[in-house]
C-alpha cells in the first residue's frame, strides 16, 4: 500500500508540476532538470511500446500522452519566458541550438523544419489513421469474439473464470483502442503548438532584443532564432519520441509479441534474403561508379551474416531435436503423473476427421452452435442444465463416424456421408427416390444419402431430408434425453437448491437438510428425469416433498406423490387437448398379483413374480402396445395409482420407450379410449 501511495504523490507531482510552470516563472537551472526529465520520460515511453508484450501492457497510454503533452507545453511556456525576458533559457535549450543546429541559424532552422514536417506529416498523420481504422475494426469485431468465447465455453474448451477473463481483456481492447483514436489527437496538436510557439519565439525575441537590450536586427536575428531553435529542438524531440511510440503502439500487428525480437527475425531471419541481399550491393559497387569497397564489403557482410543464421538455424534445429527425443526418453523413464487421466468427461462427441468441417467456425461449420442450442433446448424441456459437451476428433475413427460417450463409455455411433443429406420416408411416400441406403442413427429408421442435386426432388415427393449437422445433433439430444437423469449428480442438485432458495428461502429450510438430504432430494429428480418428466417446476416438487417426506423416506414413493402434483405437466405432455388418446389398460386381476408379490426391506421394494408369468405378462404387453403402433399412437399403459411404479420397473428392461401413466397423473378433462387390456 506503500508503494502505491508513492506511485500517486509522484503522478501527481509529475501534473502539478506543469501546472506551476504555466504560471510561475522557473530558473534556468531548474528548467535544465526538467528539460532532461521530459527527455527521459519520452525514452521510457518509447522504449516501454517497443517491448510491451501485448498493446494492453501500455493500456494507460492515452491518459500518458495527456500527461506528457501538458508538461511539455508547460516547459516551452516556461523556456518562452527566459528567452524573451534574459535571454538565457539555460544549457540545455542553448546546446540544442548550437551544437544540434550546427550554430548557424539557417542549418538550424532547416533540421528543425525537418523534424516538423517528418512528425506532423509522416508519424502523427499514419499514426491517426491506423489508431482510427484500428478502433473500427476491434469494435466490428466484438459480438464475433464473444459468440467464439461462448462457444469455447460451451464445448467445455474453458471454464468460466477463463471466459470471464477473455471478455474482460476484449472490453479493455475496445475501449484502449477507442481512447488510442481520439487521444493520437493530443500529439499532432503537440505538434502543430511547438510550430506556433517557434514562430512566436522569433518575433518577440527579435522585438524585445530590438528593444529592451538595443540589439542590431542582425544580432537580435541570430540569437533569439538559434535559441528559439533550440528551444523547439529540445521539445521536438522528446515530442518525436512520444509520436513514434504511439506509432509502434498502433501498428504491432501482433499483440502478444516481444516487438525487438519479432521484427529482427522477421527481417534478418532468412538466410536466402541475406545471399540476395549481398549479391545486389556488391554487384552494384563493381558494375557501377559507385564506391567499391563500401558496397563491396557491405555484400560481403550480409552473406556472412546469411550464412551465420542458416548455421544458427540448422543448429537450433538439432538442438530442438534432441531436446525432444530427450524429453520423450525422461517422459519414459519417470513415473506417469496419472492425475490428469483420472478425470472423465460427462459427455463427449467424437468424431473422425471427414466431420472436422462441420465442427469448424472458419470452415462454415455450426456444430458447436448447434451444441449450444441443444443444452438450451434441454434446460428448457426438462428444466435441468446439461454439463459441458466435450468435442474433439478422434483419427482412430473412420473418417465420416462419430461416436457419442457417456462417462467415458460408448454408448451409442453414427455415420454420415459429407456434403450428403438423408432422405426418409414418413409412410405416404409413392414414388421412391434413389440413393444410398442406411439407417437414421437417432431411432434406427431407414433411410437413403442422396445428393444435393437429389434434394429438391425428395422433398417435393413428400421425404423428410435433413443435413449431416442436424443428424448428428439430433443424435446426441436424444441420448443427452436418455441419460440426463444417471448425470443429474448432486452438485447440480445443490445448485437447483440454491437457486430455489433464493426466491423460497422458507421452504428449502423446511425441506433440506431436516426432512431429506441432498442425496434422497437428487434420487427423486432422477426418477422424474429418467421417465422424461421436468422437473423445471422444482416449486411445486419441493413443496410436495416437503408434505409427504414427514410420512416416508422413501424415494420411490414421494417420486409418484411428486407425479400427481405435477398432473398437468404429465397430462399436458402425453395427452393433446380436444383429442380423444388411444391407450391400453392394466387388468384389474393382473395389478392384484403384482402388488401380493411386492416384497418391502429396509433397501426397498421389490417384484417377486414367477419368472414364466413375468414372460407372459410382458408377451402381452408387446401385444397389445403393437395396436397403438399400428395406429401410428405412443405406446402408454393406464394403471392404478398403487401400481404404477412397480409395473414400469417390470417393463424398463424390455419396453424402454413405453410410458406408463396412473389414473391420478391425469388431468380431469382428458379423453382416453382404451385399445387393449394387458393380461397374464
């Protein structure tokens, strides 16, 4: 804290200090001090742009030019007063005019013109209009930087704090180089007061020599021009300085590099330009007048300097390799660090490297657009967050497959065929279509690649076409459907708490930890999930939980109180309005055996049925749930309330997609025309 209470008092200092100047009159001596002081100033700023890594290294540059400016409009206000008013504006200002002006006005006045004409019409002019384009561009670029970081952070490439972070150093970006646009404006006004102040300069000195000391216009002439000169040198410079490091600030064209090293490689790096290079000054010293030993030994210079980097070059390359080899023969010999390898991935999507364009921004592809669409789809259908999907290729695989896992085990695979769509009949298709036949991956429908030539045509005759991106994310949504509940973990459960906390408090302290844990709270939501249930309404879950839970504990029960609260989700989900659902029902006998053979322990209940009578019992649910198929219908089972839970864990095995509904899950004004009854 210190250190930093220094920092300011010396800022501070540092502004005051120009302040003072424009209104009290300084010695000669002191006026050398700052003098010097400005000139240091302008070194350190130069030499700080030259070898910043990165252009926000120097992000308070603009407010830096200010400082500078002000305090080297301050020193010639000062200098201005001791020309005019002694004649003496010390040694600085006088050395300047004589030795850098050569002591002749006229060599003086042309070098300091020059100097104006290089900084106002070359730096300051280029300067400004790279910082303006510059400003421009970065602002033009912005909402495609944060689409590519959400997408980053969506496939799981960074964590949050890293985004955070990136879309920090992209607003620092933004507004640095916004500031950098108007503030390159200070230097060329710099610029154009020093022009002012000269010309001033001269004209007063002239009249106040004229005047006040009864100089001759030839001796006032030549000693207020040449100390005007100097004086303009002795700001021009620094104000040069300043000018060139704004230029090199504005023009790196790379942001994260060391400028020194970046620009000698780039330009003495490459033995065959240095060979050239040699040729040409040489051979023009010996065919042509000019002199011979200058531009022959220059060549002679340039091809030795070529052939000591190709041989630095072919050495680092050596060096490299052997570095590698030793680096892979220590990576063998010491132990595996196996803690990087013990951590598994919720959900990954491999893919071979025919499928790389699809998953590639630059290349036109919007797989991991998709990606972030299918999460949102999910939170929004089921009311729980999907964890980060995983996208990496994988060269082991065939080019065009991919393969989807669940906690680092393969659980399911497709195929595709680039710049091919597939084609599938919806049943009223008369004509067929030629193509490839194959198999949607999604719910193993047949289905044929045709091309894009193909896919006008298929569509007019009434197939469902689709394109590779859209099977592949089709795929993975409904295996993300079929195991969302096995990755609802307890973390995110605690998240759901909190968030349901913010705006409940009351409830979640009835709830948690004093009737259930977190780990009971987590088992019903996943038996909700598991049957394609939301649990988005977490309000009306907690409150039921929290009625029924002082009765029992266990999870499989407060599962179906929790169903019945959420009776017009079910219904709204499985049943249309104004439309008469066909269905088929359990046989009243049927759920008496089931609920006789239901065995209670301390782990839960569970079926006892004879083995031959589960058989027939399941032929006759495949019997009777083929008449809805048939008829085009979702297969559901209607059963009394008691039974429900215990008839979908006897049929999950076999049926997974069936859906297996209690008479009080449904609302009142629901139509339901019973098809069939499921016997023993």
């Amino acid at each position: 804290m210190g250190s930093l209470k220094k920092a300011d008092f010396g800022v501070a200092a540092y502004v005051l200090a120009a302040f003072i100047m424009l209104i009290v009159p300084i010695s000669s001596g002191l006026l050398d001090v700052l003098l010097a002081c400005n000139i240091a100033v302008a070194f350190t700023v130069m030499f700080g742009c030259m070898f910043a890594t990165e252009v926000l290294n120097m992000s308070y540059f603009p407010t830096i030019l200010l400082f500078t400016t002000i305090f080297r409009i301050a020193l010639n206000v000062s200098s201005t007063r001791l020309i005019l008013t002694t004649g003496d504006p010390g040694n600085v200002v006088q050395t300047f005019g004589q030795y850098v002006g050569g002591g002749d006005l006229i060599i003086g006045a042309i070098v300091f013109i020059i100097l104006i004409i290089i900084q106002f019409m070359i730096i300051n002019k280029g300067s400004e209009r790279v910082a303006e384009v510059t400003a421009r561009f970065t602002l033009d670029a912005m909402p495609g930087k944060q689409m590519a970081i959400d997408a980053d952070l969506n496939t799981g490439a960074i964590t949050d704090a890293e985004a955070k972070k990136r879309r920090d150093k992209i607003q620092e970006e933004a507004s640095f180089f916004g500031s950098m646009d108007g503030a390159v404006k200070y230097v060329k006004g710099d610029a154009t007061a020093g022009l002012i102040i000269t010309a001033v300069n001269i004209i007063g000195g002239i009249a106040m020599g004229m005047t006040r000391q009864g100089m001759e216009l030839n001796d006032a002439l030549n000693k207020y021009t040449i100390l005007t000169i100097g004086d303009g040198l002795v700001s021009q410079i620094p104000s040069l300085l300043i000018s060139l490091s704004t230029g090199i600030l504005v023009t790196k064209g790379s942001k994260d590099a060391d400028f020194g090293t970046v620009l000698i490689r780039q330009l003495f790096g490459v033995p065959k330009v240095l060979y050239l290079v040699g040729a040409v000054i040489a051979g023009l010293g010996i065919v042509t007048p000019l002199n011979t030993f200058i531009f022959v030994a220059l060549g002679v210079i340039f091809i030795i300097a070529g052939r000591m980097i190709a041989g630095t070059i072919e050495t680092a390359q050596i060096e490299h390799e052997a570095d590698e080899e030793e680096a892979a023969a220590e990576e063998i010999r010491q132990p595996e660090n196996v803690t990087s390898l013990l951590q598994v991935d919720p959900i990954e999507l491999e893919f071979g490297y025919g499928i790389i364009p699809l998953a590639d921004v630059n290349q036109g592809g919007d797989l991991l657009d998709r990606v972030v669409m299918i999460r949102r789809q999910i939170a929004l259908e089921l009311g729980t967050v999907v964890p980060i999907i995983r996208l990496r290729d994988n060269i082991q695989l065939n080019p065009n497959q991919y393969i989807i896992k669940i906690k680092g085990v393969q659980v399911s695979e497709g195929e595709i065929l680039f710049d091919h769509y597939m084609a599938m009949n919806p049943g009223y298709v008369e004509e067929e279509i030629t193509g490839i036949p194959t198999f949607e991956p999604s719910f193993h429908l047949p289905a044929i690649w045709i091309t894009e030539g193909q896919r006008e045509r298929a569509e007019s005759m009434g197939y469902t076409v689709v394109d590779p991106p859209s099977i592949i994310a089709t795929h993975l949504t409904e295996i993300i459907r079929q195991y969302i509940a096995e990755l609802l973990t307890r973390q995110d459960v605690q998240n759901l708490v909190n968030n349901l906390k913010e705006s409940n408090p009351s409830l979640v302290e009835e709830l948690v930890p004093k009737l259930l844990g977190l780990g009971e709270i987590q088992k019903v939501l996943q038996n909700l999930l598991r049957e394609g249930i939301s649990i988005r309404d977490l309000l009306t879950i907690f409150e039921t939980l929290a009625d029924y839970a002082a009765t029992t504990r266990d999870t499989d029960i407060l599962t179906e109180y929790v169903r019945q609260s959420l009776k017009r989700a079910i219904s709204n989900k499985f049943f249309p309005f104004h439309e008469t659902t066909s269905v088929v029902t359990l046989d009243p006998k049927l759920e008496q055996e089931i609920m006789a053979s239901v065995k209670q322990t301390e782990q839960g209940a569970y079926l006892t049925l004879d083995p031959v009578k589960t058989k027939a019992i399941m032929n006759s649910v495949g019997t009777e749930t083929k008449k809805l198929e048939d008829l085009g219908k979702m297969p559901i089972i209607i059963t009394s309330p008691i039974v429900r839970v215990y008839f979908k864990k006897l049929t999950e095995d076999y049926y997974k997609d069936l859906v297996v509904i209690s008479y009080n899950e449904i609302e009142s004004n629901i139509e339901l025309q019973s098809v069939g009854m499921v016997t023993a």
